[in-house]
C-alpha cells in the first residue's frame, strides 16, 4: 500500500462500503476518483443529499395534502407553498450538483483530450483532402490520341 492514509483499515472498509451504496442510490455521485475528476467534497455532497432529502420530504407532505384533504376546505395556498420550496430544493441541488461538477474537474485533463480530438479531426481531414488531390491527379490524366 502505498501513500499515507489518514484513516484506518476498518475506516476505509466502511467508508467504501458507504460511498458504494451513495453511488446507487445517487447518480451524480461517483466514488472513486475518475479520469476527468477529483473527488467531490464532502460539504457539497451533504448540501446536496439534504436538498434531495427536503424535496422528497416535501412531495410527501403534497401528496398527503392533496390526498387527504378535501378540496373544498384546502387552503389553495398550502399546495402552493409545498410545490414552490419543494421545486426550490430540487433545483438548488442541481445547482450545487453542477457547481461541484465544476469544481472537481480536471480542466488540463480535459483541456488535453479537447486538443487531442481537434487534433485527430485536422490530421482525418488533412488525409481526405490529399487522398481526393490524388485520385483526381490519377483520373483526370489526358490520353493523347
């Protein structure tokens, strides 16, 4: 095992097993650190697990509402409020999701396979251009009569 590692055999074995079961359940999320990115901090995964956790918990309570009291005698504002701060959580969440994403990428990574691609394309292109050249060369030879 190489590097130092701050936590201890049994911790890591339980923090492996958390981050796997988080990546189930959470698609953004992704435990081990990929090619194109960092780990995602942990301020922002909690910020975002809460902000998913309030919007369930608030589309519960609309369902219960809605369910479970006439509509004759609901206060239309008690839908209301619970669908805008339930749309609010889910959208901050994406929010914070996208910030994080942001934040954990690798831009050299990135900004190296962007110039590889564009560099790949130029040489296809460059290729193309000098087969056609070629081919016209060999086709367009004047027969003489």
């Amino acid at each position: 095992m190489s590097g130092y590692h701050p936590l201890t055999a049994k911790q890591r074995k339980s923090l492996s097993h958390h981050q796997e079961k988080l990546a189930k359940s959470h698609s953004f999320y992704k435990p081990e650190e990929t090619f194109t990115h960092y780990s995602f901090p942990l301020g922002y995964l909690m910020a975002i697990v809460i902000l998913l956790d309030c919007h369930s918990c608030l589309q519960i309570s609309l369902g219960a509402c809605t369910w479970g009291i006439d509509y004759h005698v609901r206060p239309f504002a008690l839908t209301t409020v619970i669908l805008c701060v339930s749309i609010t959580c889910n959208l901050t969440a994406g929010l914070v999701i996208t910030i994080g994403d942001r934040k954990t990428r690798k831009k050299d990574v990135v900004e190296l396979l962007n110039r590889q691609e564009l560099t790949d394309d130029a040489i296809k292109h460059i290729e193309h251009k000098k087969k056609k050249e070629k081919d016209k060369d060999k086709g367009g030879e004047v027969v003489p009569e």
